[in-house]
C-alpha cells in the first residue's frame, strides 16, 4: 500500500483535472481495499481463537475419554455395564454436561460412577436405575462408607437416592447396606459390653491379687527389719512381768503380766507403739477373732501361749536310737498381749518370761529358747486375714543375741528324701525359694498350727558338718544334727 501511495503522489505532480478525479477514486478504492483487509485479519484472528479453543476442548475430552475408558476395566464398571442392558435408559442430563456435574461433585464415588457408565457416551443420556428382582454382585466401591456423606447435585446422585429408598429391591439390603444409618445396633453395643465385663471379671481378680501380694510383701519386709533393729536394742528379752500360779485349784490368785509387761517395758521404748491391748480385749488392737491358715482350715485366734502350740508345757521324753533321752523344764502358760504399730499393724505378743539360751549340744528341745513369739496382720482386721497373705508371724530366741525368724513358708511340703534331694526340692521352685535355716524351722514349729504342718522331722539348711545337717522335730519340738542320707520332710519359704 505504502508503493501505491508513492505511485499517486508521483502522478499527481504534473496532471489535469480529469486526472485528479481519477486520483481521488483510486484513493477510496484503495481505502476501501485497507478496510477489508483488516476486517479480513480480525476475522482470522478470531477463528484462531476458536480453532484454540476447539483444540483446548479436544484435549480435554480427550484425557476424559482416557480416563474413561481405565475406569471402565474396573468391576464396578462391568456390574454397571450389566445394569444396563435391563434397565431403561433417560436423557434427563445430557452426557456433555457430566465433567460440569463432575466439577461440582465433591466426592469421588459419584464421579467413578458417572464415568463407569459406559452408555452415558452412547446415548447421550443418564441411566435410571430402576427396581428389579435380580441381585448383582457386591462390590467393595458401592458399600464405601463415604456414600452417604457425597453431595447428591447429579442425576446419578437422584438415582442411588430412589435405589437406597426402594426396599423391594433385594440388593439394597445385600449390597449396600452401609447406605442406611451408619451406627452400632443395641444389641450391639450390648454385647460389647458383656464381653468387656466377662473379661474384666476374669482379669481383675489375679491383678488385684498381685498388687495386694506386693504390697504385702513390702509390708512385711519393713515390719521384719523394723522389729530387728527394736530387738537389737533392748539389752535383754527375758524377765518381764510378774508370772505367777494359782495356789490352789479354782482360787483365783494367778497373776500374768508377763506379755502386756514385756509390751509395755520393754518393745515401747525401742518400738513406736499406738494401743496396748490385754487378752481379753485382743480385738481393740485390730487382732481378728479368727482367720485362714495355709492349709485353708479357719482356726480360732488363740490367746494363750498353750493355745498357741501344745507342747509349751510339761516334761518331753524322747527315744531316739533305742535309748531313752529326758529333757525337761519349767513353762507356764502365758496369756498373750497385743499391740498397734504407728505404721498400721496389729500384732499380737505371746511371751515366755524364762527363755533361755542356745546350749551347744546335739540333741536339745525348742521351746525353751523362744522369748516371743509375733502373730502380725499387716492391715489390722481388714481382709482377707490369712497366713501368707496378710497375716504371719515371727519369732524371737534366746534372751541375749537375740535371732529374730520371720520365715514365709510355702503352701504344701515337698516330697521327703535326702538333705540334697531337700535342696534340689527348693532349687526347682524358683528363685526366691530356699530351705529354712535351723532358727527359721523352730519358729515354724512355735506356729504349726498356722502353717498346718506334720508331725515329723524336717530338714533345715542349717549344716553342722559334711555329713550332718539339723533338723526338726514338728511334733515334740526337739531339734537335732542328722545324717544327710536320711529321709526327712522338706518345707521350703520364700526369701
């Protein structure tokens, strides 16, 4: 244009009139010619901008048929795909409308839905499931427990509405059973609750059980080292109180101060004491009127000394070997005391005001070298008030360089054997198990009845030699040194 404009304006120069009509008609033509020029390039420009677009459409709708066409390989599609060769087929949406009903949806389950569908392209329509008597199989997709939190703005989401609302038809209550109200049933939850209670009933016990057995035991561990240490501090245990016999049969002029004394004078100097109690009044301190031995039998709580073990009176003769071996001493029943620790526990106190010491010889009976002897229950009356549970006892022999025997005697004996058969008895067990030194054997002899032991020897782990060790008569009460190879009974205690 720019050339026919240098054309002209060289023309012009030098022409006539006529000529200059003729320039101002090429003029307009020429301008003319510019105008359809640029309507013609605003025209292409546009169809450009279609053909863009119609491009960006194409691509579009072809990921859209990809993703179609993988989603239909799924179950869920051939299950639809069987659907709709028996169910009619409506036009209500067309299918070009789907990925706007798509981008609307929040939920992915609709989406696989519409795009499952492979009649949706084909007919340009929506299916409508309608009831029916044939059951489809089940499919992990359609009993999703997010169905019923999807936004229902498509048809599909109207046609799964009817299908969860119709209830003739089968595979509602089959298939989609997740589509109702998600929740737990009564009965449910009632059975739940059974369980739990069942279980609970089964495990509580034996955990409450183990909770009380340690604390029991560190209990009595304390209360041992405490009751040592008091012991260690009293420059004798012997002499306290008056003990005196009635003179006549029926007179009524015996005295026995004996163990409330030795309480009293004695263990509340060196022993935080709260309540001292008398025999007759056992129960004030916390004492129990009965309680359960080791062997399960209820026993009365004895008060007396006697009561306590039989053989703390009169003479004992024995016969060992043949011969006839006397040994004999003066014991007056005594009647028991009690008291309250300021740590909680009861005990109860059976003294012998003439205990002596130990004699170095091989053949010797027990109940004279017991000072006192403790009856403890380490929650006073509480329950469940039974040996090796929260009751048991300890012993005290001999007046000077005292020994305090506080043994936890298993359940139930061993077999009897050899000194190293007892032994190997005890091992077994576990490890805190052991045979009882000769001073622990005689304490569980003062207590038989507690324990419910035999009447017959048992070994001790005391050794007096290669060959010997002691053991204990649990029916008179002699001790004696024994030949290993001998059978005796065996009775082993926790450490």
């Amino acid at each position: 244009m720019k050339n026919r404009r240098n054309v002209l304006t060289n023309a012009g120069g030098g022409g006539s009139r006529s000529t200059g009509k003729s320039r101002a008609l090429d003029t307009n033509v020429i301008l003319n010619s510019e105008r359809t020029e640029a309507q013609s390039e605003n025209v292409k420009q546009n169809c450009h901008a279609e053909l863009a677009d119609l491009r960006t459409v194409e691509r579009s709708e072809n990921r859209i048929a990809s993703r179609l066409s993988l989603l239909e390989q799924s179950s869920l599609g051939e299950t639809l795909r069987a659907w709709s060769k028996s169910k009619t087929v409506s036009a209500s949406v067309p299918c070009r409308e789907l990925p706007l009903t798509l981008a609307r949806s929040r939920n992915k389950f609709v989406g696989m839905i519409l795009k499952e569908i492979p009649s949706l392209r084909a007919t340009e329509g929506c299916v409508a499931i309608q009831s029916t008597n044939a059951a489809p199989p089940c499919h992990s997709e359609l009993v999703s427990e997010s169905v019923p939190r999807y936004e229902r703005v498509s048809n599909v989401g109207q046609t799964l509405n009817q299908v969860q609302g119709d209830k003739n038809m089968q595979f509602v209550r089959k298939c989609l059973p997740s589509l109702r109200a998600v929740g737990f049933t009564m009965a449910e939850i009632l059975l739940s609750l059974t369980i739990i209670g069942v279980v609970a009933a089964i495990t509580l016990p034996s955990l409450t059980g183990n909770i009380n057995e340690r604390t029991w035991n560190t209990q009595r561990k304390a209360l041992y080292a405490r009751m040592s240490q008091a012991i260690a501090l009293m420059p004798a245990i012997n002499g306290y109180g008056t003990l005196k016999e009635e003179s006549s049969a029926g007179a009524s002029d015996a005295v026995d101060t004996a163990a409330e004394t030795f309480v009293t004078n004695g263990l509340a100097k060196v022993l935080k004491i709260n309540n001292i109690c008398d025999s007759e009044h056992l129960e004030d301190c916390g004492i129990t009127s009965n309680f359960t031995n080791l062997t399960g039998s209820s026993l009365d709580f004895p008060k007396t000394l006697v009561e306590l073990n039989p053989m703390f009176n009169g003479n004992f003769t024995s016969v060992e070997n043949g011969n006839n071996v006397t040994w004999s001493y003066s014991q007056l029943d005594t009647k028991a005391a009690a008291f309250e620790t300021a740590n909680g526990e009861s005990i109860a106190v059976f003294y012998n005001p003439g205990c002596v010491s130990d004699l170095d010889m091989n053949y010797q009976y027990v109940q004279a070298k017991m000072c006192a002897n403790f009856i403890y229950d380490l929650n006073g009356n509480k329950g469940p008030n039974t040996v090796g549970k929260d009751i048991g006892f300890m012993s005290i022999l001999y007046p000077t360089d005292s020994v305090v025997a506080a043994p936890l005697p298993v359940n139930n004996d061993s077999a009897a054997g050899s000194y190293q058969a007892a032994i190997g008895a005890c091992n077994k067990m576990d490890t805190e198990s052991r045979l009882p030194n000769k001073d622990e054997l005689s304490a569980i002899f003062f207590n038989k009845n507690l324990v419910g032991i035999k009447n017959m020897y048992y070994w001790s782990g005391t050794v007096e030699s290669s060959t010997y060790a002691w053991s204990q008569n649990m029916g008179g009460g002699n001790r004696k040194i024994t030949d290993k190879t001998l059978s005796a009974g065996v009775r082993c205690i926790k450490r």
